[in-house]
C-alpha cells in the first residue's frame, strides 16, 4: 500500500475513534506542513515531519527557507501516548518503519523559537486548533 494511502487510511480510523485534531490533520505528516502554536507563549509555529526534515520556524518554510528554525526531538516508542500509540504501532505492525519513525517526531518535543521552552509539538498543533 502506497504510505500515503496508509496516512489517509489512519486518519480516517482514528477521526472515527474521536481524534479531532489529527484525525482532520494527520495528512499533512510526510510532504505538509503542520501550524501550531506555543502553549507557553501562543507564538506561531510550522512543523515539517517528514521528507522535508524534522524541525519547525516561525514563518512557511517554502517563502521563508531562511528563517530560523528548532529542530524537533524524537519521543521513545514507550512515550507514545493515545492516538500516538496506535498510530506507531499499525506502521510496525505493517512495515512502514519510516512512518512509525515520522509518528516519534509528532509526539516529540521542540523548543519553542519564541520564548525558548521545551513544548510538545502535539500540543502545540492542538493548541492552534483549538
């Protein structure tokens, strides 16, 4: 199965399991771009997960490929929690190592570019939803 049939397969399942926010966002993982905002400072922030790298900046990484950017943080699989879980281990599950890899850096950790604080990036994305 093509992985991006698979993001759009997982996002359908856990939309219909009440994930809100990544069951409408989990698409962007791979080749988009993820918007939050810092739950500390409720400073912007965009998150690349996926081919593009691993890191997040305050402004579109594609008009803005020379603004400063914080490179995000892995969880362990043991740190996976709700959603995150599932996610991780129905990649596994199926062989899609480097998407179960990319869901580690979605429930990771980055500083915050704004007020400098260790935040989640999950967190940060459900901050903006919200």
């Amino acid at each position: 199965m093509d992985e991006f049939l698979l993001t759009y397969l997982l996002e359908s399942a856990i939309a219909f399991n009440g994930d809100q926010v990544f069951g409408d966002k989990l698409h962007h993982i791979g080749g988009g771009y993820f918007e939050g905002s810092c739950p500390r400072c409720d400073g912007y922030l965009v998150f690349s997960i996926g081919k593009y790298g691993f890191f997040a900046k305050t402004e579109d990484p594609f008009n803005a490929p020379n603004a400063p950017k914080s490179f995000l943080y892995p969880c362990l699989p043991e740190e996976l929690e709700g959603s995150g879980v599932w996610l991780f281990e129905q990649c596994k599950k199926y062989g899609y190592e480097e998407r179960a890899h990319w869901f580690r850096y979605l429930f990771g950790q980055v500083v915050c570019l704004h007020c400098g604080a260790k935040i989640s990036v999950a967190e940060a994305i459900k901050n903006y939803v919200d």
